[in-house]
C-alpha cells in the first residue's frame, strides 16, 4: 500500500471539496473532509474496478448512501480516471452538469445508484449483494468464477436512523450476505448538532443483532482499516458494519468538527487558512489544486487495474467456450433488452370470474417460465397477492438459486432492494403488496421512477371491496397518489384478459418502473367489442362496449368499476351509450388530441367510475362531466356492501345519469 500517494489523494480530495462549494456557494463539505483518506484508500487499493468500463458486470459496487457528501464521490471519480473532466467539478450543482447536488444515476459515470433521500442507498446495496449472490450461483462453475465481487457502502448516521435501513439490515443478515460492506462514518455529528440530541444507541451491537460483523476503525489509520476489511473477508456468511470513526469537515482549522459544516461552504477564509494547514503550496491563489503525487499514484494503480481488468476479460472468454449453455443463458440476462413473445399464457372465456390478482398470479408464473432472470417476492402476502413462483425455490442463505424473495413485513426496504436488485444488472425483479401499504414503499417507488428502472409492483386488494378488514385496509388514495409519480406507468386492468396483456405490456416496459392494481374479488370477463383491444390497451384505453352511432354518453371506468359501468349501461337501456376501459390514464392523455377524441367525442356527456378519490380525473371528464369516486375512508364490512354503501350501486348510477343528463 503506497501510504504516502493515498495522502496526497486525500488532500486532493479536500481540496476540490473546498473549491467546488466554495464556487457553487451550496455543499456539504463536512463528510467528503472527513472521510478523504478512507475515500482515497477505497478508490485506490481495496475496490476492484476499471475507470475505463464503469459497467464491467463484475466491478465491486460502491454506494454513497450519505449522497449529500457527494464531492467525495466527484474527487475520486475525477482522480480515478472516469469519465469526470476538471471542468465537471467546476460546475458542482450547476443546472445541466454531470456533478449534481446529490449523485445521479445515469448522470455521472461511475455513480451505481441516486442517493440522497438517507438510507435508501444501503437498502439498494443488499439488493445489489444479493443479485451478485443469485448470479454467482448461476453462472460460475468449479473452475470460474465469472461473478465474485463486494459490494460497498458509505453510509452516515442519518442513514442509520432512518427505518429503511433497519429493514434491509435485518434481512441482509438473516440471508447472510457476506459480500456486503458498510463503512459507518461516525463523526456523531448531524444538522442540529451533536448525535446525543437523539442517536444514543450502541450501532455495533444492534448489527450484531442483525447477525452481522461488527467492527471498528479510525477514520486516518488506512492499515488499521485494510487489516478490518480483510478480517471481515475471512466470514463469507455475514456481512459486516465497519464504524469509522472520524472528524466533520478534518482539515477545516477551525469549523473542524462543527455540526456548522455538515451543510454549508466553508467560507473563504477558512478555505484558504485549511490549504495552507494541508500543505498547497498556494494557498492564497491555488483553485482545484491536485498534488501531482496525487496523480502519478492513480497513473500507478491504472497498470494494477488494466491487468485485473484484462485477466477477468480472458477467463469469461475461456468460460464462454467451456459452457456454452450458460453463456447462452449469459446474453440472455445482460443482453436481451424485451422478452420474446411469450407463450403459454392462460386463455378464459366469456363470463369466467376471477380475481385479477389470482389472474396475475397465473401469468406471473407463465412469464417466470419464459423469462429465466424474472424473480421477486412479497411482503409476507405471497399467497394473498398470488406472487409466488411455483417450483422455484426461496432465495436463502443456503440457496442462493431460488428466485421467490421473502421480504418479511419490511415494504420499504423491499422497494429499495428491488431497485438495488435491477441496478446492479442482469435480472428483472418484481415486488408485492397490499395497494394501501404501497404508502410504506412511496419513497423507493419515487427513486426507481427518477432513475428509469424497469422494476414490476404488484399492488392487490385494491378497493374498499377489501370489505371486513375496514378502512385501514381499503385504499381510495393510494391510485392518485402513484399516478402522480412522474415516470411510473400504472395499470389497472378490469379483467382477467386484461390482467394478462397488463402484465405482457409491464414486462415489456423497460424506460421506467411499473405497477399492477389487481383485485381480491371476482370479476367477470366480459365480451369487447374492439376486436384489436390487444393492440389498443397500451394506448390506455379502448371500448368494451359500443353505442350505435355515435355516442351520446361516454362512461369511462378502470378495474373493477367496469363490470359496473356494463351495468349500468345496461340499466341505461341506451343505444347511445359507450363502456370505455382505461388501463392507463397517463398513457391516453399522451394520445388526446388524436385517439382521444376517437374514444371520447367532443359533445358527448362524460361519466368516470373509479372506487378511489376523483383526483386526476377532471382532465377525462370535462366541465360537464360527472365523476362517481369515493372521497372519505371506507367501512368495515362485506366487500359488496361497503362498496354499494359508498355510492357504487348500478341502479343508483344510471338514475342519477339520467338525472343529470336529462335536460341535455
């Protein structure tokens, strides 16, 4: 370990922490001071990874889970050889830069995942080391391990307060992941101040309660700390907690250790009195100063890595042609970007009842039998939301080819391992709950949305038909509040035919994530009139049922409230009358000036049904139109009878239609 190299790695990264703050005026200099050497000896001596290709699949991953120390992260991206000009750095949190306030995926090269909102990052670390672990027991054999790296975290004590860490936590180490590591940066410093405000808890053996390692270090010790990460190594059945105990803001003459610098600039005279403490030579004048030792060692540690990088390239060559089953599988995991079309799926028939998340259940097992890299799990509600796949086996610690995850009541690390799962590459993953507890998930939900990954949720029980468990089991907010999430397709299909060409159009959905809202109770399948509904579905809308010419009154109705809308429109006993199913309302907005107006002609009298609040759906109905919702809680009783309770009643409808309508 060249010690004195990582030194003036460390100042560099003080240095262009202080000068890109200090320009952008906006920064938490504190943690990226504080942990410069431990950053320094990560980038150069214990992560295995190539400057030059950020995506090598078998790269160690290292997430900034404390995001806001991002200048950390920029220094060493910068000084390691990626794709990080001078200039990047010098436009820190400028609009359009690749050095955002907080990192971004898909932003800056060598960022694995967007972090900021605390403790997200590490839950997104246990589903990267158990994708590496679902992977490695796939394809490595006896004489080639094509899959063998770490995953590594900096993680703050903000991140350890928040619950989602507490959740991913546990089940990290109940599933052994021993290829996790987590640097907690102890500087019991938070924005009010001292961590004994509120954070008094003994850190180490809470994780030891988790069933992890647990171990301490100083921050400015690189030896003591190499000698922890290899000790940590020797367990390959526990991750480990390394505490990392360092100063905020180290360097800073007089701010040092001040919860002042956690998230403001230093201030220029403290800049210019820190580089003269840490040895720049020009201290008065010098911006973005790099020691040139600083560079000749990252030169250095190119040569290690070119080598490393060149050897794995040879033994996956050499492993392609021994094993060309499993290579085959290989280009089908990391290279096919759409599933084929799939067969198999199960066909019904006029008049067949069945809950769609029962009919989710049998095409999620089609498509499982298609698609080798689809997996997930549940909340603890497999069998409730019919998610389990069948003669798969459960990923654990002694079986790491299963492709059912038991998540346990943990919704939010759920979300955020899901995410973690899909970033690090090569499998698709799913997730499930009830629709009312996906408030508990919202924020990972929200990351995979601003990051663009294709991760499938499966939210059933979707209405007050929840029936007997009551109001805090039946959601009327929850659809509004996941249509409002920017990037995140919501389905909700009416049928079981629905609910196969819902989950065929998520799958295929690869620029963003999805949700599936399925029922608990029976539909009916029912007949469509719009023999190219297939085709049409993925516009967001088409029409089940017709008028005979054109259309006097138009009811637009989602999942379950299009049985009714038949109804009613039976009820109406009207030629003039059209049932449109709308699986996406976001999608057919994208369409309204063209097939819009096909489906919805200008003039005619609009109804929308929806067992939710009406939130969002005034664009569809118009200034005329009338919209049947449910705006308050929901009752405890027999499904049918709460819902008729709140207002869905086909009789009562289609005379309030005729009411309304009457004089038009």
């Amino acid at each position: 370990m060249n010690s004195t190299g990582l030194k003036f790695v460390a100042t560099a990264v003080r240095t262009l922490t202080m000068d890109a703050i200090q320009k952008a005026n906006s920064g938490h200099p504190g943690l990226p001071m504080g942990c410069a050497e431990l950053g320094a000896l990560l980038f150069g001596e214990i992560l295995k990874h190539f400057p030059g290709d950020p995506e090598w699949i078998n790269r160690d991953r290292f997430v900034l889970s404390a995001g806001h120390g991002s200048m950390l992260l920029y220094s060493l991206l910068h000084l390691s050889g990626y794709d990080l000009s001078l200039e990047d750095i010098k436009n820190f949190r400028q609009l359009g830069s690749k050095t955002p306030g907080h990192p971004e995926y898909g932003v800056t090269p060598g960022v694995e995942t967007t972090t900021g909102p605390l403790g997200q990052g590490l839950a997104n670390a246990v589903g990267m080391a158990i994708a590496e672990r679902m992977l490695a027991a796939r394809f490595n054999t006896d004489s080639r391990r094509v899959i063998d790296h770490y995953t590594y975290v900096l993680a703050g004590d903000g991140d350890l307060m928040e619950g989602v860490s507490s959740e991913a936590c546990s089940l990290a180490g109940h599933l052994g992941l021993g290829k996790l590591i987590v640097f907690y940066d102890s500087n019991h410093i938070t924005i009010e101040g001292s961590t004994d405000l509120a954070f008094t808890e003994d850190v180490l053996k809470r994780f030891e309660a988790y069933n992890w390692q647990a171990f301490s270090a100083d921050a400015y010790d690189l030896e003591g700390i190499v000698k922890v990460v290899e000790e940590a190594k020797k367990d390959t059945n526990k991750p480990a907690l390394i505490k990392i105990n360092s100063i905020i803001a180290k360097g800073a003459p007089n701010l040092a250790g001040s919860h002042k610098t956690h998230g403001a600039p230093l201030g220029d005279e403290e800049v210019r009195e820190a580089k003269r403490a840490i040895g720049v030579p020009d201290p008065e004048g010098s911006l973005f100063y790099i020691p040139a030792e600083a560079k000749a060692y990252f030169t250095g540690r190119k040569e290690v890595w070119d080598e490393e990088y060149k050897n794995w390239k040879v033994s996956f060559s050499a492993w392609s042609e021994e094993n060309p089953e499993l290579f085959k599988q290989w280009k089908q995991f990391f290279n096919d970007q759409r599933p084929k079309p799939v067969q198999g799926l199960p066909q019904y028939k006029e008049g067949d009842k069945l809950a769609t998340r029962k009919a989710g259940g049998q095409a999620l097992n089609v498509l499982a039998e298609n698609i080798p890299n689809l997996i997930g799990g549940s909340a603890d509600l497999a069998p409730s939301n019919s998610t389990y796949l069948k003669g798969m086996g459960s990923f654990q610690k002694d079986n790491h080819l299963g492709r059912n995850l038991h998540f346990g009541v943990r919704e939010h690390a759920m979300g955020a391992i899901v995410n973690g799962i899909t970033l690090h590459g090569g499998l698709r993953a799913f997730c499930a709950t009830f629709l009312v507890f996906s408030d508990y998930m919202r924020p990972a939900i929200r990351m995979a949305a601003l990051m663009s990954l294709p991760v499938i949720y499966v939210f059933t029980h979707d209405s007050v038909f929840v029936g007997e468990d009551g109001p805090t089991h039946e959601p009327v907010e929850q659809l509004a509040a996941l249509r409002t999430i920017p990037g995140l397709l919501v389905l909700r299909p009416s049928d079981a035919e629905e609910t196969n060409a819902a989950w065929i159009q998520a799958i295929n959905h690869i620029d963003g994530p999805s949700a599936l809202i399925l029922t608990r109770q029976s539909l009916t399948v029912f007949a469509k009139e719009d023999s190219n509904w297939r085709e049409n579905m993925p516009r967001g809308a088409y029409i089940v049922k017709d008028s005979k010419g054109r259309p006097e009154i138009v009811i637009v109705a989602t999942g379950s409230e299009v049985n009714l809308a038949l109804e009613i429109q039976q009820q109406l006993g009207s030629d003039k009358v059209r049932v449109i199913s709308m699986v996406s309302r976001s999608l057919f907005l994208k369409e309204k000036e063209a097939y819009g107006k096909e489906l919805i002609p200008d003039g005619s009298h609009r109804v929308v049904l929806e067992a939710g609040v009406a939130q969002g759906w005034g664009e569809i109905a118009g200034s005329g139109g009338m919209i049947r919702s449910i705006e308050r809680f929901g009752e405890s009783g027999p499904g049918k009878k709460v819902y008729e309770y709140l207002g869905f009643n086909a009789g009562e409808i289609a005379a309030l239609i005729r009411r309304v309508f009457a004089s038009s």
